[in-house]
C-alpha cells in the first residue's frame, strides 16, 4: 500500500471512530452553561487570576496568579479560597507556600478523580520542557 492510501484509510479509520463515539446512546449529556459569576474583590484581583480548580467537597477553591500584595513567592504561584458551606462567600485567598510555590511559575492547578492528589504546571529548575 502506498503512503496516499495508507493515509487515507487513517483518515476514514478516524472519521468513523469519531462517529461511532459521538452518536453513542449512552453518552453523557451536560446542561448549558451558566452565566459567569464574578467572585468580587476577595477573590477576583487587578492581577493575573486564572486555572481555577474547585475541591470535590465544593469549599476550596484553588487558581493561579501573579499578584504580588499577598506574599507571592515567584512569577505566579498558586493559592486558595476557602468557604465553610456551598452557601457562603469565598474568603480571602492564601498562598500555598513555598512547599508548592518556588521563585519560578506554579499554575494550573487539577484534582485527581478522588481529590487526595493535586497536580500543576511550573517551570522550575529541573522541570523537563
């Protein structure tokens, strides 16, 4: 087989994947999305806010940003907003500290499944990339 053919079978492969995936009965269906809610001033800053991530019980809230007014340790480091109900307002956000936040970027936060697990992004020394 020649390599238009090989690629071209790829191709029809991929398509009918594709198809098969999305028109399956079974898939699951979402809601539309809701209008944005800004978190006001607490939360919300002048600065680089961003990558929100929410704990699985609903009452963190962890996100990325470079503002410099609340103990920042690097670039952009990665801080969290607690409430004590899903009712109540978000407090004030913490720094995570210098165990996850160094002089370089930490951003990106993401849960595992189970929310014991916290991954993110930085480009600190020894990082690959």
């Amino acid at each position: 087989m020649n390599k238009s053919k090989l690629c071209m079978t790829t191709l029809v492969g991929a398509i009918v994947l594709v198809s098969a995936f999305t028109a399956s009965p079974r898939a699951q269906r979402y809601s539309d999305w809701s209008v944005p809610i800004n978190l006001g001033p607490t939360v919300n800053s002048t600065s680089m806010d961003r990558a929100p991530a929410i704990s699985k019980d609903g009452l963190s809230l962890y996100f990325a940003s470079n503002r410099t007014d609340a103990g920042g340790f690097g670039l952009e480091d990665i801080y969290v907003s607690q409430r004590e109900t899903r009712d109540d307002e978000w407090g004030p956000p913490v720094n995570l500290g210098p165990i996850i936040n160094t002089a370089a970027n930490e951003m990106v936060p993401a849960f595992s499944r189970d929310g014991h697990l916290m991954f993110f992004a930085s480009n600190r020394p020894g990082s690959v990339g």
